[in-house]
C-alpha cells in the first residue's frame, strides 16, 4: 500500500462516483447527513472555504480488499453504474454523498 497527497477535483471525484469507479468498503457507515449538514457543506463550498480532506484507496477494479458498495443514490440517478471500483474512500463519505444530486435533490423536496 502506498501513501500520497493528492489534488483530485472534487468534480472528479463526483463523476467517478456516479460511475461506479470511486466506492466505499462495505464496513462504512451509512449516511447519516440531514438538510442542515448539506446546506452547510454547500455554503462553505460557495465560499470557498475548506471542506477538509478525503482518505482514498487506490484499488485495481479486479483486486479490490474489501467489498465495495455504491455510494447512496449513485444508482437512482445512474441505474448503468457499474461496480468498477478504482478507489474506495475510507473517509470523506459523508461529504461526497452528500454533493451527490440524490442528496441535493432530497434538500428540494
């Protein structure tokens, strides 16, 4: 296992995610966030403050340590998502999922 600092685009990281190639381990909680904790994360996002770091495994999609599962509501918004998991994030979900467009949408309704 090797250890680096990156500088993934969040944006980046997003668009893997809704294409099933960044995934959790089966092992990490659910999520948990309700409206405030997105409407927060959202106005620190548009203002350009820091939303903190996010502790990615980089993993071969046929070698992968733990069982990967979908980010929460990557299949309702990408039913072809396809589990093809090049990293797992060990810490950040609760960020990530909550800028997905399910959690987003969810703040409108």
């Amino acid at each position: 296992m090797r250890l680096q600092q990156g500088q993934n685009k969040l944006l980046n990281l997003l668009e893997s995610a809704y294409n099933g190639e960044v995934m959790l381990p089966d092992f990490q909680r659910n999520f948990v966030w309700g409206r405030n904790d997105i409407e927060e994360l959202i106005k620190s996002l548009l203002e350009d403050m820091f939303i903190g770091t996010f502790l990615i495994l980089h993993t071969h999609p046929n070698n992968i340590p733990f069982k990967p599962v979908f980010i929460s509501g990557v299949r309702e918004v990408n039913p072809k998502a396809k589990e093809n998991p090049t990293m797992l994030i060990l810490d950040g979900q609760q960020r990530l999922t909550a800028m997905s467009m399910q959690s987003i949408l969810q703040i409108f309704h």
